[in-house]
C-alpha cells in the first residue's frame, strides 16, 4: 500500500504527479514542516490504494493501481483547505481560479468518471480515496474529530 505510489506508468504520469507535488505541494511543507508533509502525502496514497482496493472487491473487478496520484489529490485539497483564496491557472483552459473551487471542480469529475466508467485506465476512486484521507488528517490535527489530535499547525 505504499511502494505501488512509487510505481508510474510512464513519463507523463510520473511528470505530472511531481509537477503537482512541487506546484502545490512546495506550500503545504513551507507551512507545516518536511515530516509532517510526507507524512501527509504518504498516509495519502495508503488511503488511496485502501479505496482502490475497496471499489475493486466491492465491484468483483480487480485494477491494477500504481503512481502517487492518490497522494497528489491529497496534497491537491490540503492546499484547496489551506489556501483557499489563492487563485490558480489552469493550463488547459487557461482559467484562473480560486484553489477551493479547483479541488471542488477535480473532486466531482474524479467521481463522475469513476462512476460512469470513463476514460478506463484511470484510479479515480483512489483519487478520491486521497482526498477523503487528506480531509480526515487535516480534520484529526485541527480537533475536529473524536480522536485527541497532535497539533501540527494552527491557522485559526
């Protein structure tokens, strides 16, 4: 559940998941330090696999799952919770755009294409799984759970 994060399916997979990693990525561990950070991003794609092999036994239909986008969608709305003013571009169109509404806009699609089954090939539901697991620990250390956090940050 870790070391399929480490895995990629080519090139463009692999680039495309450090070029999130150091576009969004670079901010988070500015705020809340190198250890807590990878933490994140690793308890992100561990979340993510968990998903994947979720919907997989649920559904009878085992999927191979490799790269860390689990952990980049993590990453991708721990920087939509934190910075949620912060205007990004797009590439393709080239809107720009508030960070909350991005993490919003990438979240229903994820779960449209998981759903409907489009554009096969993909871990959308791992995608998923690394947000879901990226909203619970960012909920855990603000307190916001029934679990006693360890503060990592506050931003209150």
């Amino acid at each position: 559940l870790i070391t399929y994060g480490f895995l990629h399916g080519g090139f463009t997979h692999l680039f495309f998941n450090m070029f999130a990693l150091w576009m969004f990525g670079a901010q988070l561990e500015r705020l809340w330090g190198s250890s807590p950070y990878a933490l994140f991003v690793l308890v992100g794609i561990v979340g993510a696999g968990l998903a994947q092999q979720a919907v997989s036994a649920y559904t009878g239909n085992p999927y191979p799952t490799v790269g860390a986008s689990g952990g980049v969608y993590a990453v991708l709305l721990g920087f939509g919770m934190m910075f949620p003013n912060r205007i990004v571009m797009l590439i393709i169109p080239p809107i720009p755009m508030k960070a909350k509404y991005l993490v919003l806009i990438f979240g229903a699609l994820e779960l449209y294409l998981g759903v409907t089954g489009t554009s096969q090939g993909v871990a959308h539901f791992a995608h998923l799984g690394g947000m879901v697991t990226g909203l619970v620990m960012i909920q855990y250390w603000r307190g916001k759970l029934p679990w006693k956090p360890k503060r990592i940050w506050t931003d209150e």
